[in-house]
C-alpha cells in the first residue's frame, strides 16, 4: 500500500502500546487481546507479530519487520526499520520503509486505532518511551497495556524462582547497555542477577560478574527461546558456562545473536530446576506433531496437542466437495421443512457444515429444525450443531461411531412417534452399518450424499520432506483414510516417527502400509488419541531421566536400519 493509505479517516486518532509479552501467545492479557480485536493498523517487530496477528480483527493494516529479529536495528536510524504490508489489500503490498515513530503517528494522525506491540513490556522496551514522547507531543491520545517482561516470564517457564523465602535481592542488567559501574554494582551484590544478553555474549556477561567479585562456581541458568515450545535451558556456573554451552554444540553458532535469560544466584541453583522445570518437563515438549485433518478440524486436538508442550502441524488429507447431483440434498432440506422426517442424524462436521450452507442457500436458519430430533455421533459433531443454535437430543453414550449411536436410539414406535422416517445427511463414501440398522430398528431411512470425500492435494515440498525424512516426533491418524491419503500425498512417515491410532481399524491400515504403530487410543476418540500419545511421550521422559540419559525427541534420533512393522 502506499505510505498516504494511513492517512485516511477522520482525526483524533489513538494509540495503544502493548506489551506482547517473552513469546507464548497465551501469555497476552485479557485488556491486550481486546485492544487488538479493535485495531485499525497493528505495528509489530517480527518477532511479536505471530504472537499478537492471530487476535487482530479481519483486515487489519499490518506494519512489521521482514529483517532477522536476531540482527540489530539499522545503524543511524535510532529506530527500528519496519515494512509497510494492508492485510486491506487485494493486490500485492507496496513495500516501504519507514521508522516507527512515524508509521505510528502517521496512522494515529489519520483517525486511526493503532496497536504498538513490543516484545515484553513497553516500559522496558528501548524505543517505545520515544514514541510515547512523539505522541505525547503531538497531542495524540495513546495508553500502555503493560505486558509480562522477558526477565520475568522466561525464569518462570525455565522453572528458576528469582526470590526465596529469605527475600534475596533481585537485579535486572541488560548486558548490551551495562557500564562498568552497573556491573561493579551487581558484582557486589549477593542476590540473584538477572541478564538480558545474547547467547554469544553470555561468557563475556559471567566474566564481566567474576571481575566484579562473584565466585566462579555460583550457579547459573541459561535460556533461549523462552515462554515457546523451542525453549531450552542450560545449567552450570559462572566458570563453566561457556564450555557448557560448548559441549552442547550451541557455540559457535551463526545464531549466537539469539537473545537469552540468563540466571545467576545461589538460590537459583540447578537442584531447584530440576524440581521446578514445569514447563520443559511437559510429555510432548518440542514435539513437531503432524495432524492429518484440516484447520477446522483439528481445533480442539491441535489444543490439546499445545497443552501437551507440542507443536501441531495441520495436514489435509482429503477434500470436501458438493455432491455431483445435488437435487437429491435439495429435496431432503425442503423435505426437513415441510415435515418428513422424525429425526435427523449427523455423523460427522462436515454433513453438519453440508446442511447448514444449503439452509444458508435458502435463507433458513436453526428454527427450521424445530419440532425434529437431532442425533450426532461424537463432540466435535455436537460442537458444530451447537454453534449452528441446535442442541442435539442423542449423542451415543458409550463409543462415538454407527455402532455407538445405534446402542442408544430408540426403535420405532407408531404410537409415540407420528413420523417413522429419518434424514441421515453423510459423505459419499460413508459405510451402511447405520442404514441397516435403523431399518433393523423400524426406520425408514433417506441416505443422502450430503458431500464428497476427494484426495486433498499434496502438502509443500518441505512438509513432505519433514515426512519422509523424519523431521516429525509423532503422527495422528484418525481414520483409516488418513493413512491411505497421507501416503498417498506425502509419502511414508520416516521409521523414527511415533505412529498413533485411533483404533484397531486404522491400525491394521497403517500396518499394511508398512507402519509400526506405537500408540492406541484406548478409545474412539481424538482426544482420547492425544491422551495416549501424551502418556507414550511422559513414559518416553522418564525413562530417559531414570537411565541418566539426555531427554530427545524422536526426530532426534537417526538410527540406521529403517523400524520395521512389528510382527506380533
């Protein structure tokens, strides 16, 4: 877009400093997610913007950095360098570059709403009171939502407690702007000190301490990436910090600009991590988990995956697309709104979402399933009807699938029930376990292909690559098609990936395809399937831990013989 664009609209514009916090999304405040749902244009270094874009309303301005975030700022600018990027736009951005201080009062001048968010907490970021000064100047309204600070949230997450029951003295020092007198001071000092550093820089920062007066053997911790699923912490001393990080082959490095935390106190010794490690210690820590289903589908797994401590990746396998005759589905909905039917049963999202774009199509909405009863197999069908405004009246009790709902639904009876026919809206592929049994059960039953399940296109070059070549921890197949289309699209998952299934069914597929499966569901049901693979991954952990061997993930490992499926 053109620099004019944040111009437009009328005056008396507004800006919110926001603190984004060390990195985990889920760290933003409550006031924080509410001034980014309002924003107009959003300004955010690179290293915040995955953070706080996924609260900005639809169609936000985007201003950011295209730069490394491990590089410093242009020389001379004073500034950081962003690029202006209209998430409004229709065609390609125009790129231009501009310091922020100017963006943000550019847009604010215009009559804008613009979010300002800086990694941690505005009032420790180096350039945020300048520009609070520049408004302030200009008259423009601005507030400061304050966010959790780096040297804060990350010895958090690392498990190092900063202070004890004993009060120690805390200090903060940023290793890149200390003088010689700040480490003189912190060096005299027996309370725990806290470093803003960057990893390349975290020797020179524990000689700087030693020079000053600490001991060579007081503790320290390290941590990179904190408060994020790449987090990782070291522990040693002053004195041996540098060949620990040495040893562990993360210096040198070409990312030894990376920011880190470093902790250094008696009282954030490593006999306290160990205890404390809440984070690090999760079962699917940093595991790079691929999740077979799209998006919309994968919400409430890829949640559950994240509370885990892994990292979901969503993969289609397959494609919905609209029946090739549609007159069929047409004639059912009109059929739901005249009468015809006692009940309707949804089997799956996607013949939720079926129904509801053809109701959409004629304008009708939830009232027109008044006076029917719903049936839907399994939660996240439930989910989808309740969003839609219909409270399902049977979902089965015991396994979620055909076999479950037939358990529980009632056979037809004429004298309760004034209509015997039911409307099961369902894929084209789906299996006739229902059908027959409620015709088994008195019903009549209009079997509608409400949809058709096609073969999604192949994933990116990369991910098939990660597949193939064993950059996943784990697997998720849901279904027996799952398999079959994943194979078919990306090829086979690599011999050190953790394969889970969600039942004995997908399982014999998955093996047939050459897969040892190492972990079952101990129940038909998604969730149930992350719950396994979590206590797989926790049971993995502690073995390690009791043999005094280093925790990994299974893409770590590179063995040289390809796993073979097991025979028993």
């Amino acid at each position: 877009m053109s620099p004019t664009t944040l111009s437009a609209g009328p005056e008396h514009g507004h800006v919110t400093f926001l603190g984004a916090g060390p990195g985990d999304p889920g760290l933003l405040t409550l006031r924080a997610v509410e001034a980014l749902a309002n924003a107009d244009v959003l300004v955010a270094e690179h290293e915040v913007l995955d953070v706080v874009r996924q609260h900005a309303r639809q169609g936000v301005s985007e201003v950011h950095t295209d730069a490394d975030p491990s590089q410093e700022p242009t020389p001379g600018t004073g500034t950081p360098q962003l690029t202006v990027v209209d998430g409004t736009s229709t065609t390609a951005p125009v790129p231009a570059v501009r310091d922020a201080a100017h963006l943000v009062m550019e847009a604010a001048r215009g009559g804008r709403r613009v979010v300002r968010a800086v990694s941690g907490d505005p009032g420790l970021d180096t350039y945020a009171a300048e520009e609070m000064l520049a408004c302030a100047a200009a008259g423009v309204p601005f507030e400061v939502v304050p966010g959790i600070a780096s040297a804060v949230g990350v010895p958090a997450y690392a498990g190092v407690p900063l202070r004890d029951a004993q009060g120690a003295d805390v200090r903060f020092v940023d290793a890149r702007t200390a003088s010689d007198r700040c480490w003189t001071e912190v060096g005299a000092s027996d309370g725990t000190v806290v470093v803003s550093t960057t990893l390349d820089s975290v020797a020179a920062a524990a000689g700087e301490l030693v020079s000053a007066g600490r001991k060579p053997d007081t503790p320290m911790t390290v941590t990179v990436a904190g408060t994020t699923t790449r987090q990782r912490t070291w522990t040693a001393t002053l004195g041996t910090i540098a060949q620990t990080l040495k040893q562990a082959k993360v210096l040198p490095s070409p990312e030894g600009g990376r920011p880190v935390i470093a902790v250094v106190g008696e009282r954030s010794a490593a006999a306290q991590r160990d205890q404390l490690a809440w984070f690090e210690s999760k079962p699917l820590f940093g595991w790079k988990v691929l999740v077979p289903r799209t998006k919309e589908q994968a919400v409430s797994l890829s949640d559950q995956l994240r509370s885990y401590g892994a990292v979901p990746h969503e993969v289609p396998t397959i494609a919905v697309e609209p029946p090739r005759t549609p007159q069929q589905m047409e004639r059912a909905v009109k059929g739901l709104v005249t009468g015809r039917y006692e009940w309707i049963a949804f089997t799956s999202v996607n013949a939720v979402k079926a129904v509801r774009e053809k109701f959409e199509e004629y304008g009708l909405d939830a009232r027109a399933f008044a006076g029917i009863k719903v049936a839907a197999v399994g939660e996240q069908t439930a989910k989808a009807l309740i969003a839609f405004g219909v409270k399902p009246d049977l979902v089965p009790s015991g396994e979620q699938s055909a076999a479950g709902l037939l358990e529980d639904w009632p056979p037809y009876d004429p004298v309760f029930d004034p209509i015997d026919r039911v409307f099961l809206p369902r894929a084209d592929i789906a299996t006739e376990t229902l059908v027959a049994g409620l015709i088994e059960l008195g019903w009549e039953v209009d079997d509608v292909t409400a949809y058709r399940t096609v073969r999604a296109s192949p994933p990116p070059a990369e991910t098939r690559e990660a597949i193939k070549g064993g950059g996943f921890d784990a697997v998720l197949f849901t279904s027996s098609s799952t398999v079959r289309n994943l194979v078919g699209i990306a090829g086979k998952p690599h011999n050190v990936t953790v394969i889970a299934c969600i039942g004995p069914a997908t399982a014999k597929t998955a093996e047939e395809h050459g897969l040892r499966v190492d972990v079952m569901a101990p129940e038909p049901s998604v969730l149930k399937l992350a719950e396994a693979l979590a206590d797989f991954g926790a049971k993995r952990r502690a073995a390690a831990v009791e043999a005094g061997d280093p925790v990994t993930r299974p893409s770590e490992r590179r063995p040289g013989a390809r796993r073979r499926r097991s025979t028993t």
